[in-house]
C-alpha cells in the first residue's frame, strides 16, 4: 500500500501565509531575487513544455508512418502526411 500524505486543511494553509508574511517583511527573502528565480522558472517550464510538445507531435507522426499500409487506417495516415509535407514547403 502506498502512504497517503495527509491533507492540507485550512490552519495549515494560514501557518504557511504567516511564515512567508514574515519572511518578506524582514527582508529575509529578497523580493527582486525572488521574482528572478519565479521569472527563469517560468521560461524554463515554457520551453521544456515546447520541446516536450514537438517530440511528441514527432514521435506520434513517426508512428504513423509505420501504419501507412493497414488497408482502414492507410489512408488517413497518407493525407496526414501530405498536409505534413505540404506545410513544411
């Protein structure tokens, strides 16, 4: 059996917004470094989902490829192709 992780309940939640209440406003945590670090996360997450999208559309057009002659799907796969080919120029 897996553990489950207890649920965060409301207290939990308020605890949390008051610890970081106070980190802020001691100057613990610097706001301009934080948004940096939010900023580059951001870019970083974008560009990981873009070329994770891309080697799937790959991966997937290539796997159509190899179905080009099942006699029902054959003909999908070949007018997907063709639009492929015809974007590409």
């Amino acid at each position: 059996m897996k553990k489950q992780k207890p649920a965060l309940n409301n207290k939990d939640a308020q605890i949390a917004s008051r610890a970081l209440e106070v980190l802020f406003t001691t100057q613990y945590v610097s706001s301009r470094q934080l948004y940096k670090e939010n900023f580059l996360r951001g870019m970083f997450f974008s560009a990981g989902t873009i070329i994770g999208a891309a080697i799937i559309v790959a991966l997937t057009a290539w796997l159509l490829s190899l179905f080009n002659e099942v006699p029902i799907i054959g003909p999908a796969v070949n007018t997907v192709q063709q639009s492929i080919e015809k974007s590409q120029q």
